[in-house]
C-alpha cells in the first residue's frame, strides 16, 4: 500500500470515529478491510451517515450492518458487552451473541425482511458477559437502516439495561407479600415459618432455595419449613449460626442466617439460596436480609401473638373466678353487716349482765361471726381491687419491726389458748412502707399459719438488708403437697386433702398476701413438705425517699380525669423504657395543663425527648421548625382541633409520613372513623390505660423507623411500602372502631375480631377489612 493511500485510510477511520474515548479508538484501530465490511474507505454514504449517528450519541447503541449484521457500537454500548469487548468491535452479532441469538435473530430477520421497527421491552436474556450466565432485563428497538434503492442495508439497535428495576420490584413484591402474612393464622413458631417458607418458594428467581430452623427446648436448630434443593448444610454451621453467631456462606452458593428475636438473642437460622444467574451484589445481600428480617419478625408477632391468647385465657379464667364468687355471695355486704353489728354491739356492751349466760355466749358469737364477715368483705375487696390493679402504695416512714411484732401480738392470745409456740424475732430501723398493706401481710400469714397447725409453734422473722425487708413465717403444720405449692397464691384456690382447725375461708388469703406484696414491689415464696410444714417468705424492696415523693406527687394531682390516672401513674413511671427507645422526639398538642403536664412525665419517663403546645397553629410551627418522629394530639383543641392539624401534617410534604395519634374524649364512631379516614396512625379514647398509651406510641415509633428505612432504597420503593404498611394497619383500624363504638378496651376489641373470625370460620384479617368498610360506608 502506498503512502497516499494509508493516508486516505486514516483519515477517513479518524473522521468516521472521531471520539476521544477508548471505544472510538477501538473503532479506528480495528483492521475493517480484513472483514465483511472491507476498507473503511470503500464504505457507503448511508453506513457513513448512520455511524456519524450512533458514534456520539450518550444513549446505548448499536449499527449492525450488512446481512451478517456486523457491529459497531459507541462508547456507552461498551459495558453492556462485558468481557464480549473489544472482540465485538466488528463481529456479527451471531458470533457475538449466539447464547442469546435464538431471541434477537428472528427480531433482525424481521427488520430486513419487512422494513419495520420492532419494540421489546423487560426483554429476559441471559447472557454469558462475565464467565457465566447472567439474569438481565432489556427493554430495546431494532429500526431499519435504509439503502439509497430503498432496501435495508442495516439496523440502528438502541437499548436501555433495566435489570436493576426489574429485580428491585420483584424483590419489594416479595417483602410486600412477606409483610402482609397473617399471624392470626398461625398458632405456633414453626406455622409462621412455614407460612413464610411457601410464600418465598414463589419468589425462586431469587431464593431457589429456602429453609427455616428453630431452636427447640434443649437449644439445638430443627428444620420446621423447606422448599426447592441444594446441597446438604453442614450441622455445625446451622447450630453456630442459630446460636446468635454471624451470617456464613457455604459452597454451591447458599447463605445461612440468624433469625433475629431482639433482644431475646435468636428464633433459629434461616438457609436460602442465592441465584446462580446473579452476582451476590450489595443490593442482593440487602434483599437477604430483609426478607431474613421479615420471617424473624413473623415469628416475634406469632410468639407475641400467642403470650396475649395466653393472656386473654387467663384473664378469662380470672373472670370465671370472680362470676363464681359474686354469684354465691352478693355485693350488698355492708347494709346487712351494720344493721348485724350495730345491735349486736351495744347489746353485748350495755346490756350484757342482763342475760342469762347461754344467750350471752350466743350474742357473743354472733358479733364474732359478724365482725369475721366484715373483715372477709375487706379482704374481698382489696382482692377485686388487686385484680383491677388498683393496689397503689402509701409510702412512709415506718418502723418494721415494731409494727411486725405488733401484728404478731394479735395472735399471742389465740396461739396460747391452742397450745402453740409463737416466736417472733424481728431486726430493722424506720423504713418507707405502706403499713397497712405490710400490716395485712403479716396477719394473713399468721392466721393461716395457725389454722393449719396443730402442734408446735409458728415462727416470725424479719430481717432488713441493704436493699430489700425480708419476712418468714413458718410453721410446723400438716404442710402442702409438691403438686399444689404453686397454685396456693391463685385466688379461690384451696388444697385438697389438707386438714387445718376447720374448712372456713374461701381461699384468697394467700392469693392477697401475693398481690401486696407485688404491689410493694416484691414477691412471695413457699417452701413446704407434706406433715413437716410451712415457711413462706415475703422479700419486698427498700424504696427510698425520694421514690417516696414521687407517689406523694402523683397522688396530689387534682384533676378530674387524673383523679382516675394517678391510679395507673406509679406503674407507668416505674416501667423501663423498651430497649433501643433512643431520642424520639415526640409533638405532643394537648390545651389542659394538667393533662399535659401529666402526659409530658408519662412520655419523659421512657427517654423521649418531648415538645409540648396548647394548639394547632404552633404546634405545626414547631412541627415544620422540627421534625418530630410521632405526633400525639388531642382531638379537641382552641381554634383549630386536631382533625384539622391531621390535615395539615399530611399535605405537607416533608411531614406527610410523620405517624400521629389522636386523643379524644369522644368515643362516639364519627369520631373515630373521621380520624382514621384522613390519615391518623391510632385513635386512643380517654380515659386510657397508660400502659396501653405508651405500648402503641412504641409500635408506631418502630414502624415509622422501619418504613424511613426502607424508604431510603427510592421513591418507587416507598410507594409500594407505604402500600404493604396500610394494609397490616387494617386491623389495628378495626380495633380502634370497635372500641370506640362499645366503649370497650383493646383487648376486648381484639377479642370481638377473633371471636367473629372463629365462629364465621373467616380470616381475622377480612373480618376486620369488612368492619372499617361497614363503617365508612355508613359516614358516607
């Protein structure tokens, strides 16, 4: 070749490939007249022309040319070859691509052939880019380049990669079915696993494999759910990891996890196994562990799930007790035990020589029987107050051992006339206690000490330590049977086959003794053998003054309504925050001082930082000002109420997914439904329990963080997760209708749904969509 004609050469390589990037120095580098092209030179005004296209353009293309569709691509075509560059610089696209050729050839057969673009979009191909099959999605064009006689001499290819979009919506709708499992349906751990376990097995582009493990009693992992294959697990790997060790990957490409229960340590571990067809990118790892995230959280509702149907049985046993009481004793008491007493008592005081000796022991009795009568209606009722948890201490100062012993000296008398021992050895300085409550424990004791003891002796002790009162009294009595020890605190319960001084009592002694002394902070033991006797042993904690102070100040508040919340204040303040609270900065828009100073120590007191204003305009102020993590405002306020601020925080972009929960005093079912209809999170009818308040202030801050979190992955994401929240919120929605329509509490609420749901054989979850669809078609 002569000088003149390399020249020609190059300069028409550099004008047809002018960029400065490496791709367009391939271009001009590649010999073209070794090809099916032949000299670049030689080549036609329409191939130029549709180069001088494709060359700068930023969006991906590619010229195939000729009938053996030979490449040329520009610089931003370049990654999606992979390690396919630079062999593919002027390679037909049949030797490029023929793992994918069966796909794309008919399209470009069709382009020759009928001189129309086609349009393929989430195109499946699995190419073979980077040593070894790849998953990936395309959405491209074929359009035909026409020759100068009208036939099609090439096609422009424009292509957008959207693997990343395909895959992330995939994966969401994955965690968005995993989010709306049932836990109403499962009755057990190993049910939620493998609720979760059959909805992931849909999901095998992702998770081909997957199995649940759960720690049974003795600690070791039991496989409880499978589906799809893999190689065996090693069982050392399963146990480290389900012991709270770190995730480990084992060969053939699977991952073992822990299934996280807080801070209760780990439920078990969960295997899945990844796609062969898809790098273990940081975006595959963060979908793992979500979704490990949502089993683990399956398993934590279904446990919780379960403690609240133990809870509710309980409860319904505790109910069934008290049915049974007042149905044999009525709760007229006190009329009929003054117009007993009263002429009893001043019969025997005034009149009593008057007698003749057998009706005097028998006015005498009847006073006895009576006056027994009363004091069994006072420990009845201090009973049916324990059970409403109504047991609140009065804390002062009080020397324990004389007024232990002084109890003990009620009984001297009665412990003589039977012929038995009573030894009382108390130690201790001035304490803060509530005398009566300590008072009532020592007696109930020594009266069932000595009704169960025939020969020998009772002793009393007591003893204080550096933080905690610790009373015995034991006795040398028939004792209790191994079998029945732990049910003598529960209330109506008597022992069978024991014999005492006599049958009288109905059983709530002991029941009471357990309930003051858990009132008091403490608790009570019993340590007994069968003919050998009793000890039982009450400890209760030395509160300090200040503690002291503190229930003096909740017990001088004056309002009418705290008047019924000083009552449930003391355990509420005293109830550790849950751990990982953090600083959560609560809005809190409540206009009644006392109402807000009370709600501002009840929030204080689990860590929350708290900002509180009397109405609507500041507190969306200090709202946009200072972005709270939860809004609590009371439903009637001066001005503009709070359904108005509701509206205000979610037109406001920046607030919108601020959760909010409203107070009201209102219990009427308007209210609620307005509330819940424009966009509030809870509605929570005065008086409430402020246990109850605080556990679902809690729920809605953890559901707020989730969701922020996952929010973080973009706005498409969000949008399908806020989607996945509202529809777990369907029940809470009916609960809070329920409650505000009968007037009832959420446990009751809760209990309707379930009842319902059992007795119509009906997911809990369709009763509760068809209880908030009623009502809102009723507003309407």
């Amino acid at each position: 070749m002569t000088r003149e004609a390399a020249d020609v050469v190059e300069w028409s390589a550099r004008r047809l490939f002018p960029g400065d990037d490496l791709t367009s120095a391939a271009h001009r580098a590649h010999d073209w007249a070794a090809g099916p092209l032949g000299p670049v030179e030689s080549w036609p005004v329409e191939l130029r022309a549709a180069i001088r296209t494709v060359m700068p353009s930023s969006v991906p293309m590619l010229l195939w040319w000729g009938p053996r569709l030979v490449q040329i691509f520009n610089h931003a075509y370049t990654p999606v070859l992979g390690a396919k560059y630079p062999g593919a610089i002027g390679q037909p696209g049949g030797e490029c691509w023929p793992e994918v050729w069966e796909e794309l050839g008919p399209r470009a057969d069709q382009v020759f052939a009928e001189g129309v673009s086609t349009y393929s979009e989430n195109q499946l191909l699995f190419l073979h880019r980077h040593g070894h099959l790849e998953e990936t999605y395309w959405t491209f064009s074929y359009s035909p380049v026409h020759a100068e006689d009208g036939t099609v001499a090439g096609v422009f290819v424009a292509t957008t990669d959207v693997t990343p979009r395909v895959l992330g919506e995939r994966r969401l709708e994955t965690l968005r079915q995993l989010g709306t499992l049932s836990i109403a349906e499962a009755d057990t751990a190993a049910d939620a696993c493998r609720a979760a376990v059959k909805l992931l097995s849909a999901s095998a582009a992702d998770l081909p494999r997957v199995e649940a493990y759960l720690r049974g009693g003795d600690g070791e992992p039991v496989l409880v759910a499978a589906a799809g294959e893999g190689p065996d697990v090693p069982a050392d790997v399963v146990r480290r990891v389900a012991a709270g060790g770190e995730s480990e990957m084992i060969g053939g490409g699977t991952l073992v996890l822990p299934l996280a229960a807080g801070v209760r340590g780990t439920h078990g571990a969960l295997v899945v196994g990844l796609s062969p067809f898809r790098s273990f990118d940081q975006s595959y790892a963060s979908f793992v562990d979500l979704v490990t995230a949502g089993v683990a959280t399956a398993v934590d509702d279904t446990v919780a799930y379960g403690a609240e149907r133990a809870r509710a049985t309980a409860l319904a046993e505790l109910d069934a007790a008290k049915t049974r009481f007042f149905q044999n004793i009525s709760h007229e008491f006190r009329t009929p035990l003054t117009l007993l007493l009263a002429p009893l008592g001043t019969l025997l005081e005034h009149h009593a020589d008057a007698l003749p000796a057998g009706q005097r022991e028998a006015v005498s009795a009847a006073h006895r029987a009576a006056l027994r009568l009363r004091r069994l209606v006072d420990t009845l009722l201090d009973v049916a107050r324990a059970g409403a948890d109504h047991l609140r201490p009065r804390l002062e100062p009080t020397d324990i051992a004389a007024l232990t012993a002084d109890c003990a000296a009620m009984f001297r008398a009665t412990a003589e006339s039977l012929g038995l021992d009573l030894e009382v050895d108390v130690e201790g300085g001035t304490v803060w206690l509530d005398q009566e409550m300590w008072a009532r424990i020592v007696l109930n004791l020594l009266s069932n000490a000595l009704k169960f003891t025939t020969e020998g002796s009772v002793r009393v002790t007591v003893r204080t330590t550096g933080d905690s009162c610790v009373l015995t009294v034991a006795d040398t009595g028939v004792g209790i049977p191994d079998a029945e020890q732990q049910r003598v605190f529960e209330r109506f319960h008597q022992v069978d086959g024991v014999t005492g001084r006599s049958r009288e009592g109905v059983g709530i002694g002991l029941s009471l003794v357990s309930d003051l002394a858990a009132a008091l902070g403490g608790g009570v033991t019993v340590r007994s053998a069968l003919g050998e006797g009793s000890t039982f042993t009450v400890t209760v904690p030395l509160a300090t003054s200040e503690e002291a102070a503190r229930h003096t100040t909740l017990d001088d508040l004056g309002a009418t309504f705290l008047g019924e919340a000083r009552q449930w204040a003391p355990a509420a303040v005293v109830e550790p925050p849950a751990a990982g609270a953090g600083e959560r900065h609560i809005l809190l828009v409540e206009d009644n001082a006392d109402m807000r100073d009370y709600l501002v120590r009840l929030l204080t007191a689990q860590r929350w930082r708290v900002a509180a204003v009397g109405d609507a305009e500041t507190a969306l102020k200090h709202a946009r000002t200072s972005r709270p993590d939860l809004v609590l405002s009371d439903v009637m306020l001066p001005g503009r109420d709070g359904v108005a601020l509701l509206g205000d925080l979610r037109a406001d972009p920046v607030l919108v997914r601020v959760p909010v929960v409203l107070l009201t005093a209102r219990a009427g079912t308007e209210s609620a439904v307005e509330g819940l209809r424009n966009g509030a999170d809870d509605y929570v009818v005065k008086p409430f329990h402020p246990t109850e308040l605080i556990a679902r202030i809690r729920v809605h801050l953890e559901l707020s963080s989730f969701r922020e979190a996952l929010l973080a992955e973009g706005e498409r994401e969000a949008s399908t997760l806020r989607e996945a929240l509202a529809s777990r919120s369907t029940t809470s929605q009916a609960v809070g209708i329920l409650m505000a329509v009968q007037r009832c509490d959420a446990d009751t609420a809760f209990k309707k749904i379930t009842e319902l749901s059992q007795r119509r054989n009906v997911k809990a979850r369709e009763i509760a969509a068809e209880i908030v669809a009623r009502f809102l078609d009723d507003l309407d």
